[in-house]
C-alpha cells in the first residue's frame, strides 16, 4: 500500500488579495480552493463569492465576518465557477485572501 504524503492533497493553485473593495479575481472558469478574510470593523461584516465578470450577481456563498474577527474556509471539492470569479465586498475594512485555479 502507498502512502500519500498531506502535501500532496493540496492542489496547485493561484491566490488574490482582495483589499477592501469588489475585485475581479479571474475571469472565465475557474475554481475555489480555499478563502480566508479578516474584518477590522467594529461590526460584522460581509462579503460575497460571486460567479461574475461585474457588480454583484451571481451569488455563489455569502460569508459573514464577526467583528474584528476572521474566518478561513477549505473547500473539498472546489466551488466551481462558470462565468468568473467575483469577491463583492459589501463593507471597507474587510481583506480576503483566495487560493483558486
């Protein structure tokens, strides 16, 4: 029997800093691996995992961020995405961090 190392569960894959405000990370298809945010606010706040090349369609996951908190999320399978891959900031003060392909 062969045994997998854990680094070799990990998939290959890009990351996109989104600061504070809607960001394109990839347009066309593509896939979500994991996502971390962090929320410097004094209150909770959002934001959104669109499949969408503008504005705020597309809704695939809306996450809410506690205040001054953060959250990390793996996805095991990947969320696919047909259009693009949109983050839809809804608050500033909110930095996510995408590992996609």
């Amino acid at each position: 029997m062969q045994i997998k190392k854990a680094y070799e569960e990990v998939p290959v894959c890009d990351t996109a800093f989104v600061d504070g405000a809607a960001t394109q990370v990839k347009t066309g298809a593509g896939v979500v691996h994991w996502i971390t945010a962090t929320n410097s606010n004094a209150a909770s706040q959002q934001f959104e995992l669109n499949d969408a090349t503008s504005a705020h369609g597309g809704d695939i996951m809306i996450f809410d961020v506690p205040l001054g908190g953060n959250i990390h999320c793996v996805f095991n399978p990947a969320i696919p995405f047909a259009t693009g891959i949109r983050i839809g900031v809804c608050h500033a003060n909110i930095n996510v961090l995408v590992g996609y392909a």
